[in-house]
C-alpha cells in the first residue's frame, strides 16, 4: 500500500487527535515531530508528546508509541 505524503505540520495534528483518542490521551498538550538523519527523514522520525502532570506516563506512552507505528506505515514526511 502507498504512503501518502504529509507535511510536518500537519502530520503533528493528526498524530495529536489520534493520542488524544486513547484513554488518559486527554491530558496531552501537544506533539512535535523529530526527525532523524536527512537520508531517512520519512520513517526515521518520532514523537515528543507534552502532556499535563496529571496523565498516566504508561498509557501515554503507549498511545505515543502506537501512534507512531501506525502513522509511520500511512503517511512519509514531505519536505
């Protein structure tokens, strides 16, 4: 199946609607995409999640890394 490109941007809101859907994923503030070396931009990126003192760090964790696995196979960086 092919990857639809998205921009940095935008790819940080998706990624921020799709945590906030997990249960505890209210207590996040925001996402940021990091990216990794310039030859492997579109998959070698990853997640910084902000999220209120209250929020469980497990289950935010676990929506962050779900998250991120399944934007990884939907969608490639465009630069």
């Amino acid at each position: 199946m092919a990857r639809t490109a998205i921009l940095r941007k935008d790819l940080e809101l998706v990624a921020l609607q799709e945590i906030r859907s997990f249960p505890g994923g209210e207590h996040v503030v925001s996402v940021e995409i990091e990216c990794g070396a310039e030859e492997d931009r579109d998959m070698g990126w990853r997640l910084h999640v902000i999220a209120k003192d209250e929020a469980e760090l497990g289950r935010i964790n676990y929506a962050a890394k779900s998250t991120t696995e399944r934007l990884k196979r939907r969608y490639c960086l465009k630069w």
